[in-house]
C-alpha cells in the first residue's frame, strides 16, 4: 500500500490534506511532509506504522537496557542508523527504532552483529536521547578517534610549547572537530546557557546549564583521552594562545548552528588536573527584548516604565551572575529607541548586538575600562547610556557625573536586594548625597523556573508546608507542583521568568540616604510605601500557576516577619 493512503485508510488524514501534502514534498517521504505541516504528529506516524506493520510501540522511558547487550553492537551503526538494542527475548535482540522503513539498518546492524533482531517503534528524539545518554555525546566520534589512535600510533594529547605544532595539528583533526561541533549542537539542542567541562583525577566531567540548573552530561569514558586536544581546539576557534596552559585566558567563538546565530563565550582556567573550560552560550534567535516577556507583573512594569520616560538620574538593576539583568535592560534601551535619541552602551563583552544602538567592547589591557569608556562617550553627545556594571569606585564615580550632566544612566551592581544598592555605592566612594539626588530606581530580580504546562499537577495548599513568610490570607486552594514528562525531559520544568522588587526613590528615601542610614532602614521605609519583595513577587508567581514553592525558596531569602 503506498504509504500517504496508509494514514487516509487509518482515518487519520483526509484526501485533501494527503494532496496538500504530496504538493509542497521536497525529496522527503509523505510522512515527514505531514508531520512538518503539522497535519500528524509523530506519535500519530509511528502508531499507524505499529497498526500496518505489526511492530510494538513502545515508550523508552518505561523501559530498562541491558548495557551487556549493547555492547555486542558497533557504536558506529547505532549511530549511524539511530538503532538502539534493549535486550535479549525468546532468542532475539529486540531493538528499538524511530523509522521501521530503514530496513538497511536494522539489516546492517543484524549482519555486524551476527544477532537475530525484533524491531519496536518509539519517538525518534526520545531514542536520540537515550543513545546520547548511555553510549554518551559523541561516542560515535570517540570510537573512530581511538582506532586512529592505535593504527597510527600517534597522541593527539601530546602537549607542545609550539603554538602550531603537533598538538595543534591534532586538535584541526576532522574527527576532533566534529566531536567539538557535537558537543556544541547538543548544548544548542538542549537549550543550555552554560557548558562546564571539568577534568577531574579519574577522568572528564561535563555538564550543562539547563533553566539556571547543572545536569551532567553523560559522555565515553574514552573521552578523558583526548581532552588536550577539546581544549586546544576551543583556544584555536576563540582565537586564544593554544601554547599558553598556565594563565587563564578568554575568548569568543561566533557559530551558525541550525541556521541560528549563537555566540560562545568561552573562559579557560588552569585546574589542579588540566584546563577547565566554561562555555557560554548566547542564543540570539531565542531572545526577544521586551519587558513583558521577561515575566515583569503589570504592577511593575507601569512603575517601572516611568523611570524610563525620566530626562536624567541613574536606574541601577542587580542580582547575581544569570539573573537576567542584561536581558531587562536591552529591554528597556529597546523600549527607549528611537531616531531621535542617541544611546550608547560600554559592556565587557557586548553579549547582544542592537541595530540602533552604538555599543562598546571595553578593553582592559589598553587602558579602555568602564570609567575610561563612559568618561569618551559622554563627548560623543549622547541621551541614554549604559554601563554594563559598576565594578569599582572609579567606574561608580564616572556614572553619578553622568547622571549629573543630564544624562539616563543604566547599569547593573551586584547586591542582594534594591535596597542594599544605595549603601553599597557608598561604601564604593560615592558621597551619599550624591547617591541619593542622582539615584531614581533600583530594579532587583532573579530567574525562577516554569512549571512544565504539560505536565504539572494542582495541589491543595492546605497540603503543603509553606514557609511563615507566604501570605496564607490571599492563597488560593489549589497550586501547581511539577511533576515531570517528556516534554520537559523529567524535569517538571521548562524556560524561566523573573520575580522582581523594585524600589523607586522618593524624598523621605533621599533623606534616609544623605544620612547614610542602614539598609535595614532603607528597606523598612520601602516596605511601608508598598515595595514588593523578591519572595513576594515569588508567591505571586506561585498563585498564578507559573512556578513552584521549591523554586521560589530555592532562589530567594525569606522576608523577615515583624
């Protein structure tokens, strides 16, 4: 039977919509013209298959490898064919595959083996996965690595004071590379911001940051083999001195993977047993800079959006490293843009390039830092700037002159909290009547994971043992836990959004300021005048179904109850 009038017998497509189909096939079979015009799903294809082709359907998940099986296969023809062995039944190897019409592989993978094979269907991303996580990321490239390793008799490990010598010529392998460019793609693939590959006494450790959590990465024990030569060939694609192995050094890689651009930052620091390299990954297709898309609630974002429309004065946004502050201020200078304006920006490193706005790269070794940056751009007649971070006295110092010479001043400081903002730029030098009449706002904000809609559950809250800190009164009866699913690979989460607190100065603030009153004090004063803490806005995120209790305790310190 040909195989479109195979779905229209099963009732699952129309003629019309098989038509449709057949007209815009690119070289692809019917099935895969369908499930890309989103006409079947995957599980729809691969059920029909089951029903006309008396093949199991089976889920990966409910299903335990015997590993001793799986290594009677080649690696190579699993990878090749995506064919994954399970285990022995009734003298078989039942093996799992997203496509039953490759009989080439299921052939070739019996022939190699010399095994008899029970083929069952299962999702094609689900069986990627699995394959990834029990033979590793790359493995398919390790193997070939290492046969050329025992035929040539060469070390690809060698480490040479040459910058261009044999190490380095080993690292331009196409087998190497291709094992960098999978590493990259799966990170890619899995949506990470972060890379960590860590060598440790007994071998390599790698593990991506996923939704702000680290998960390890399952990867061939083989690998620890060959990591000088990973690690040479990252210096060589961000440009960096592949001799150099006791200084830490940092660099950047600018790829197209899938047809998106994603710049890598990469750093690479000299550990106890060999080069540790971060990675870190800037999706720029993935990001959109708005202010509503980075989870402000209406409450803020209108007090917040205020703050914009002012002519002068410094608006401060903290949090630690991958809170998202970047993200919210491209946001704001995108909400600010215009012809009519003038916005420049000093970063180390420009993570984002804006049409509209003039960037800066700060360059520390020649003298260009953030003070000296801002310092130039103030003659280059500008309205808005940014300083990517207040780091010192000096950089804190330049920003309040800014703001003095009627300049909008954004920037990012590292505190705890909104209210901690205004002592910790007076400990830096500022005279705290300078901080208190340049000063306009203080945006604080974290990034807490999103349930997975698929799959998460509603809970009674009366069930649950809340912190004495989450306001019972306006509790709902039911909230949402996460549970875990495919979609959200068993996580219960997918994507982050951000709690914020913000605190905007008023007169009594300013006075509070210029008397160099505590923190506590400080925020005090905002609470009365109905400043939303980080944890409140957390609950809030937890009554609206977005996040967790877990997470929102997990991220934020409690407030203190009087």
């Amino acid at each position: 039977m040909e195989l479109g009038q195979l779905f229209v017998d099963e009732g699952l497509i129309t003629s019309r919509q098989l038509a449709t189909a057949r007209d815009s096939q690119d070289g692809e079979r019917i099935d895969q013209s369908l499930i890309q015009l989103g006409i079947l799903t995957e599980d729809d294809v691969l059920k029909a298959f089951s029903t006309a082709f008396g093949i199991p359907y089976v889920d990966l998940k409910t299903i335990t490898v015997d590993e001793a099986v799986l290594t009677e296969f080649p690696t190579s023809s699993i990878y090749r064919h995506s064919l994954l062995p399970l285990y022995r039944k009734n003298g078989h190897v039942v093996v799992a595959t997203g496509d039953p019409l490759d009989l080439e592989g299921l052939d070739e993978l019996s022939t190699v083996s010399g095994l008899k094979l029970e083929p069952v269907i299962t999702r094609s991303g689900e069986l990627t996965h699995r394959i990834h996580e029990l033979l590793g990321v790359g493995g398919d490239t390790i193997n070939q690595l290492i046969q050329q390793r025992n035929e040539e008799g060469i070390e690809l490990l060698e480490e040479l004071d040459e910058d261009y010598g044999e190490l380095g010529e080993g690292a331009q392998a196409p087998s190497v590379i291709r094992l960098v460019n999978e590493l990259l793609i799966e990170a890619v693939n899995q949506q990470a911001s972060d890379v960590h590959i860590e060598p440790e006494e007994n071998g390599l450790r790698v593990r991506f940051r996923v939704d702000g959590m680290l998960q390890i990465q399952s990867v061939p024990a083989e690998i620890n083999h060959f990591y000088a030569a990973i690690v040479t060939r990252l210096k060589i694609m961000s440009h960096l001195n592949i001799a150099e192995k006791r200084l830490p050094q940092d660099g950047r890689i600018k790829l197209r993977v899938s047809g998106r651009e994603v710049d890598v930052r990469v750093s690479i620091i000299p550990m106890l047993y060999g080069e540790g390299v971060v990675l870190r990954l800037l999706d720029k297709d993935r990001m959109t800079f708005d202010l509503l898309n980075v989870g402000m609630p209406a409450t803020v974002i209108d007090r917040f959006r205020k703050l914009l429309e002012l002519p002068h004065g410094i608006i401060l946004v903290t949090g630690p490293t991958g809170s998202g502050k970047s993200t919210t201020l491209y946001s704001s200078l995108n909400e600010l843009k215009s012809a009519s304006s003038k916005i420049i920006t000093v970063e180390d490193p420009v993570e984002y390039q804006m049409a509209g706005i003039s960037q800066i790269q700060v360059h520390s070794r020649i003298g260009l830092t953030f003070a000296e940056g801002l310092r130039s751009i103030l003659r280059h007649d500008p309205d808005v700037v940014l300083i990517g971070e207040i780091r010192d006295g000096e950089t804190a110092q330049a920003a309040i002159q800014a703001s003095l010479t009627g300049h909008m001043v954004f920037t990012t400081l590292h505190t705890n909290d909104a209210p901690s903002a205004f002592t910790r730029l007076i400990d830096m030098g500022v005279e705290p009547y300078l901080v208190a009449s340049t000063v306009e706002g203080v945006l604080a904000q974290r990034l807490v994971r999103r349930l997975c809609v698929s799959c998460r559950k509603s809970v009674p809250v009366k069930s649950l043992d809340l912190p004495e800190d989450f306001p019972r009164d306006d509790a709902p009866e039911q909230i949402y836990e996460p549970r875990g699913c495919r979609e959200c690979s068993e996580t219960g989460y997918s994507g982050r959004t951000g709690v914020f607190e913000l605190l905007t100065t008023d007169p009594v603030l300013q006075q509070m300021c210029g008397e160099h009153r505590s923190a506590t004090e400080i925020r005090a004063h905002a609470l009365q005048h109905g400043m939303t803490t980080l944890r409140h806005s957390g609950w809030e995120q937890v009554t609206s179904g977005v996040t967790s209790v877990a997470e929102v305790v997990r991220i934020t310190r409690g407030d203190l109850i009087a």
